[in-house]
C-alpha cells in the first residue's frame, strides 16, 4: 500500500511540473517578447 501510495504521488507530482512548466513557460516568452509584439503585428 505505501509502495502504491508512493508511485501515485510521484505521478502526481510530474503531471504538476509538466503542468508548471506548461503554463510558466508561455508567460515568461510573453515577458520577454513584449517589446517584439507591436513589430509582429505589423508584419
């Protein structure tokens, strides 16, 4: 049971770093794109 218990929380604990990650990572490039946006548009 503690095994099982164990494997379930790891499991868990990836799906939230890959969700983390997911929505972190976009933001950041928003970040640090802003500038570069208004040019984008332009095109």
């Amino acid at each position: 049971m503690k095994r099982l218990y164990f494997s379930a929380l790891s499991a868990l604990f990836s799906v939230l770093a890959f969700v983390a990650t997911v929505s972190i990572k976009p933001a950041c490039f928003s970040l640090f794109y802003q500038p570069e946006i208004p040019r984008g548009l332009k095109k």
